[in-house]
C-alpha cells in the first residue's frame, strides 16, 4: 500500500518503521531496546508479506544458530534471566530475516533516515526543555520520559548514524546552513550526555569517513575547514563543565574505573568456560564472585556474549554484524562502512546486544546496501552519493 506525502510516494510499511525511530521519545524504560518497538515491526511484516522474499543468507542461517545455542544453553546452564534472553534473540532472528526479505527502494530508505535524523533533533529539542541531568552528576544530560531519565549512554549512541551521515553529506555534496546546524546541535546533545564512548566512536567513525571520501585537495582543504567550523560551534554551544568530562585526565575517574573492574570480571568468567561460556545473565549471577565490585552487566557487548555463550555463540552472534561491514567495505561505501564501525565501537562501551542503537543501524545499513545500484539518494537536504 501506497500514501502520498506533498506528492511523495511513500509505502505504509516504511512509515511504520519510520514511526519507530521516534519511539524514544515516549519509552518510559530507561534505554531503548529494538524489543521495544515490536508492535511496529510485526505490523511492518503483516503489512509487506505479500512483496517480501526470504532470502538464504549466511548472516541469518548463523543468527539461527546463535538461537539455538542460547536454547541449549539455557536448558544445560540455566540462569534466571534466560528465557527473556532467549525471546529476544528469536525476535531480534525475525527482524533480521524481515528486514534482509523487504525489497528497499530508495525513496524508502531516504524516507528512513530523514526520520532518524529528525528524531534525533525532537530529542535535542525535548532535552532543552527539561534540561534535567542524571543525579549523579549535574553535568550529564538526558531526557525524561513519564518520570523516567533515559540512560546517557544509550541516548548518545542513537546520534551515530545521523551524525555519520550528514558529515558524509557535507563532505560529499558540500555544507549547508541547515545541514550545518543540525550537525552543530546534534554533536552538542552528545557532548551534554557526558558519553565518551559515543563520542570516540562517532569521532572514529567520521574520521574514517573523512579519510576515504577528502580523495582530493579540494575536498581535504574542505572538510578540514569543515571540521574546525564545527569544533568552534560546538566549543561555544556546550558548557565547559560537560567538557572536561571527556578531558583526557578523567580517564581514570570512578566510572571508567568501575568499567574495567567490570570488563576484567567477564574476561574471568569468560576464561572459566571459553567455548561454551557459563550461561545467560552470567555478569549478573557469577560476577560478584569473579570480582566484581557491583552486581552490573559487562559494558561491553562482545565480552557479554564471550562470557555468557563462549567463542561458539561469539562466532555466531557476530556473523550479521560483520556480513553487512564486509559488504559495504566490498561496495566502497564508506558511509555504511563508517556507520557500522561507529556503532561497533560503541558496543564495546556498553551492553547493547539487545540495543536500539545497535540493530537500526545494522538493518538500516542493510537497506542502503540492497538499493546501492541507485546511485544516489536524497534526504531532502543534500544528494548523497553512494558510489
């Protein structure tokens, strides 16, 4: 089924999933999981079956196995936590399948991701309004929702991909005043969240892109002109309070601290069964006694996997995430590319296997991945070109 907008043909199951990405600015939870928004994608599936094709791929026959040896898993060593564990990786098996069965078109995907960025930018304009900070430091900015402050970290990492794609854009088709501002005010939300891992990860993920698409002087001289413009912008937009957090001499403060006792932890439980792992929720229910100061997950999504499936569900798991880098890597598309090692190098900060962040950037990349052969899309702001 086909809608018009201002005589823009939009088909209703890409609205839906458009409709998702601004789900966070209603969920009272406290992160953002894809789970969250399954009502959206099981009517997203219900409304485009007929147009779908299953696909045999190796991203999913090796997800399905992961599946599996969660299942098993959970039977052998059981852990309380196992059986949400396990509804999520069947539903998250099932987006992947969907999402890799919908024939994308381009307009699709443009429609997408005007809507991840403009989410974006609702969140920038909601946390101006609250202006609330999360009780353990005043510096640290979030959104309330019903009472409920969204985890920073989680916020932050949703700005990766739209961030990625317009510095992209400016790089590619030359900056905008309108272009510019948005770029300007989202790199400031993250910066007011005091997440560090999000902001490595898309200063990471724009160097990559910069180091691949400024192919020439012109365009070098351009993004590094580029790049100082926004650098002032964002030095005097954003309090100096919330930028000593990311001062390199806080790299040792109490929360990093905490973070590598918690990494140290799961390496332990990991190395205590490092094929077959101890089980789900291991970090909850076995990290106290590997040393653990607090009762917490990993923080980190690949030693999460590590400790609770072990390498045979760690090679497994990863399979979808690495299929859809290799791809863009193989189609020099460096926007893809520089989207998924942002993201990636996120997930090494935080938990996010069940993440938001995580699997809308993963599927979103594989959209613009199965529509690449149109050349080029447009966001209603700039023309991107894909090739």
């Amino acid at each position: 089924m086909t809608i018009s907008i201002r005589n823009w043909k939009v088909e209703l199951p890409i609205l839906v999933i458009a409709f998702s990405y601004f789900m966070v600015l209603i969920n009272p939870l406290g992160w953002h999981m894809i789970i969250h928004v399954a009502p959206l994608y099981i009517l997203f599936t219900l409304l485009s079956m007929k147009e779908m094709h299953i696909p045999c791929k190796h991203s999913i026959f090796c997800f399905a196995i992961f599946v599996l040896i969660s299942f098993f898993s959970g039977i052998i060593l059981f852990q309380p936590g196992t059986s949400g564990k396990i509804i999520r990786y069947v539903y998250e098996l099932f987006i992947l399948l969907v999402f890799l069965s919908y024939p994308f078109k381009k307009e699709n995907v443009r429609l997408l991701i005007k809507a991840y960025i403009v989410s974006d930018l609702l969140i920038a304009v909601k946390m101006l309004i609250q202006r609330v900070h999360i009780e353990t430091d005043e510096s640290r900015f979030s959104i309330l929702n019903f009472g409920k402050i969204m985890d920073p970290n989680y916020l932050a990492a949703l700005f990766i991909f739209p961030i990625c794609y317009l510095f992209y854009s400016c790089i590619k088709n030359g900056i905008t005043l309108k272009t510019g501002i948005e770029i300007s005010v989202l790199i400031a939300v993250v910066l007011s969240t005091g997440s560090r891992g999000a902001f490595v990860a898309i200063a990471i993920a724009c160097g990559v892109i910069f180091i691949k698409e400024s192919c020439n002087s012109k365009k070098l001289i351009g993004s590094i002109i580029l790049i100082i413009i926004f650098s002032l912008i964002v030095y005097f937009i954003v309090p100096h309070r919330m930028l000593e957090r990311f001062d390199y001499h806080n790299f040792f403060d109490d929360s990093n601290s905490l973070r590598f006792n918690l990494w140290k932890t799961a390496l332990r439980i990991f190395e205590s069964s490092p094929y077959v792992g101890r089980g789900a929720n291991s970090m909850i229910n076995l990290g106290i006694f590997y040393g653990a100061r607090i009762n917490l997950m990993a923080h980190n999504t690949y030693l999460e996997i590590l400790a609770d499936y072990g390498m045979l569900g760690f090679v497994f798991w990863i399979v979808p995430f690495v299929s859809v880098l290799n791809s863009g890597i193989k189609r020099n598309n460096f926007l893809v590319v520089g989207i998924l090692i942002g993201t990636y190098i996120c997930a090494f900060f935080v938990t996010a296997e069940d993440s938001a962040f995580l699997w809308q950037n993963v599927l979103l990349c594989y959209a613009i991945i199965s529509c690449q052969e149109d050349k080029s899309m447009y966001t209603g702001v700039n023309k991107v070109e894909f090739e």
